[in-house]
C-alpha cells in the first residue's frame, strides 16, 4: 500500500534552539525528510505552503483532565482532545482522578480503550497512588504509562496520600516516575477554618490565595523533595505558584540527568491575585494564583531553566458549578485550546523566545517523560507538527470556544498568533479552524 505523503514547503521551522527556513517531507505516519528545499516527486503529494508561517513540534501537554469516565458532564476525551489540537497540542497526559478513579490496572485500561476510539490527540494517562494500593503500582508497566500522580494536597475521594510511611514506601519501591500535586492539608484546613468563621460560606474569592498559601506550597513542596533525595526517586513537581517554591530545584544539570523536576502552568504565569476581582471564581485554580511578585519570580525560573515544562493542568468544569460561591466552586478551568496562543502572546511582548516557548511545551516534555519518537522535528519521528501564522489575530468568545463546558477564562483576550494547521502522526486534523476526517490519536510509549 503506497504511504499518503505531504509537503510543507516554505515553513519556518523551530527547532532545537534554532529557527530554520525550509520543508519538511512527511511520508504515511512519520517525518521522511528535512531539507533547505524538497520536490514533489508526484502529483498525488500534498503540498501545504506554508510561506511566511511558523513550524514548530506538536505540544504535549504533561498534565490534562479530560473528565472521563464519570464526570463527562464537564468533558470528555473526544471533546477536549478535539479542542486540544485545535490548540496545536498533538500529545496530552491525563489525571487519575476521574470516576471511578484510575487506581487499578482495570480502569486505567478502559480509559486506554476509550481514547483509542476517541481522542483527536495521541495520548497516555497517569496511574493514581492512593493509601492502599501499592501492590497495583507495582504492576504498572513503566513502557506503557506516563507516570505515577500523587495527590499531597486535597482531591476527590481517597486519592489524598497522606500517611507519611505509605508515601515513603511508594517512594522507595516505584520505578515509576513520580508526580505530584504539592499542598499541605492541614495548612489549608487551618486556614479554611479562618475565613469561614469570618466570611461564612460566601468567602470573598481574593482570599483563595491566602486560604491556599505560599506556606501550603512551600511546605509541601519541600517535603516531597526531601523524600525525593532520601529515596532516589525520580520526582516531577506539577504546577509551581509561588516564588518560594522556586528555590528548591536548580539548573546544574541538562534536563535528562536531573532526578528533580518542575513544571509551571499556563495561569500561573499569565494571571495574578489582582485579576479575582475582575474574574472572580473563573480563574479559582489549586494551587490558587498568588501575586504578581510570585508570577514574575515563576518567570525567571522558567527561563533559567529551574522550572522545565509548560503546562495546562485543563480541568473544565461546567459554567454552573464555577458560578457558585466560593466554597462550593469547584476549582479549575479549560486552557487546552488557547495555551499555545497564550505562550506566543508572551513571546511577542518580548518576554519568552519562539525557541524557548518550543523547549519548554515540546522538547522537555518528550524529554522528561522518556516519550518516544515525539517532541521534535527530526527525520524517523511522528509526524507531530504544528504550523502557526504569528500575525493574524483572534478574539476568544463563546462562538469560537471548543470545550464542552463552552467558556474560558480569556474570554475577550485577543491574541496575536493563530494555529492553522495540526498535523497528528502524519495526518492534517485540523486545518483553519476545520476538523477534518477524524482518525484516532495513538498511545504514547516511553523509551525506559
């Protein structure tokens, strides 16, 4: 069977700290060929011309939740993944805490088996750690799963870890790598107690970041860090917010030696404790949006390469429950389909480079996570690619807002970079602001 073959002819290319001009030769699921100029061998080549356009690595986007199986009222993976590349992310790891909670080889294969069908996106999901579930750990192929997800801060059920001996225990003995949501509970708890008995139930929402503090972070953070040294294990720390956090990891080692890593998100680094008043619970997240000192302090460790992945940490809920008051909303919101704009937004204000936004949501996660084939433009890779035109603007409103739950917290931001063309292992899926014949993303494997 001849291979469908495509050509992206003209394309600025970024990749590996270097912006090139040239094309790219994409043969059935893989890249063939990158070079200064290539020739269409046939009529029946596909050629995209991508003249004045910018061509950078599918994003994967370490940190997502997709809402299925249970909570699909909110979500799904064929509705978030749709928007996701729509977003120029061609690769997502997703959460446990679903319902039923991915806590046993059981479930976590039914959602394999759902996305397999489902998801626009290629894909893997995290196995959940819980209090009593190490013996289902243990049987998790490390080839096959992202990683393991730990919860050191409040979330649904019984996913909290928060008996010290089983923590050091899953530490010990997982070949897994480790990620965690890093709050301390009681910290929260004591503070909770606080407001509610000064606010009652209607607390204003500019105090979530004092509910949810620096200390909460920072203890938690630390803590987790020190387990990490103790036992060896290698530990990725999910979205840093606050300055002080930033001061436990370092930048002595190339990315792929480090045992200790950090990822930071898509609102931490855009929102800050002065936009509550305007946007209220919309952008109530856990870990909460601290202030602009703690967002400027999460920059530079970003860029000094302490902090090593972008992400989204997506988690739709509908516009309902976010209405609620403070304690009855719930915490979260959708970013998956404006993340890359977000990023490229940031690097026509001459805060971030082209090079550096592609490190940081491409390379390092492939990197981090031991991802095969994925999260460069080299020749023998997944054709995962992303075209983007840097100069044609967008305004986000209800009308263009892909995700189930159909709001976002830029709504009535414009951004100045549109992606208008994703390609998923070969294939262009969505094409400007057109989804075209679906085909199943693929599982990711890891090189372990």
């Amino acid at each position: 069977m001849k291979l469908k073959t495509t050509l992206i002819k003209n394309a600025n290319i970024v990749n590996e700290g270097t912006i090139f001009n040239g094309d790219i030769l994409i043969e059935g699921e893989f890249i063939k060929e990158i070079s200064k100029s290539i020739s269409a061998k046939s009529s029946d080549v596909h050629v995209v011309d991508a003249e004045g356009k910018y061509l950078l690595p599918g994003v994967i986007d370490d940190q997502v939740h997709f809402r299925e199986p249970g909570l699909t009222h909110k979500g799904s993976i064929e509705t978030e993944s749709r928007a996701a590349i729509a977003g120029g992310i061609t690769s997502f790891i997703e959460m446990p805490n679903t319902n039923p909670q991915t806590t046993t080889i059981e479930e976590l294969e039914k959602k394999f088996e759902i996305a397999s069908k489902t998801s626009f996106a290629n894909y893997s999901f995290m196995f959940g750690g819980t209090n009593d579930n190490l013996d289902e750990i243990l049987k998790v192929d490390a080839t096959q799963v992202a990683a393991l997800k730990l919860f050191l801060g409040s979330s649904t059920g019984n996913m909290l870890v928060d008996d010290p001996k089983v923590l050091e225990n899953i530490f010990k003995n997982t070949k897994l790598l480790i990620a965690v949501h890093c709050e301390d509970e009681s910290t929260i708890k004591a503070n909770l107690e606080t407001y509610i008995a000064k606010y009652g139930e209607d607390i204003p929402i500019k105090c979530h970041p004092e509910i949810r503090s620096v200390e909460a972070c920072y203890l938690s953070s630390s803590r987790a860090i020190a387990l990490a040294k103790k036992t060896g294990a290698r530990l990725h720390v999910f979205h840093l917010s606050t300055g002080k956090e930033t001061e436990l990891f370092d930048n002595k080692k190339a990315l792929k030696d480090k045992k200790i890593t950090a990822e930071v998100c898509i609102h931490h680094l855009w929102f800050t404790d002065e936009d509550y008043e305007k946007k209220g619970t919309f952008i109530k997240w856990n870990p909460a949006v601290k202030s602009e000192k703690d967002r400027d302090q999460l920059w530079e460790a970003l860029l000094d390469d302490r902090i090593d992945v972008i992400a989204t940490d997506h988690a739709p809920h509908t516009l309902e429950e976010k209405k609620n008051s403070y304690t009855k909303a719930p915490s979260g919101g959708p970013l998956v389909q404006h993340a890359l704009s977000a990023m490229l937004e940031m690097y026509h204000k001459g805060k971030i480079s082209m090079e550096k936004v592609v490190e940081k949501m491409c390379h390092n996660p492939a990197i981090l996570f031991q991802i095969e084939k994925r999260g460069f433009i080299k020749e023998g890779y997944y054709a995962d690619l992303v075209l983007v035109d840097l100069n044609n603007p967008y305004t986000v409103n209800k009308e263009n807002i892909l995700y189930k739950c159909g709001w976002s917290p830029f709504e009535g931001t414009t951004f100045k970079s549109r992606i208008t063309h994703t390609f998923i292992n070969g294939d262009l899926a969505f094409e400007n602001a057109k989804f075209h014949n679906f085909k199943p993303g693929q599982r990711l494997t890891f090189n372990r």
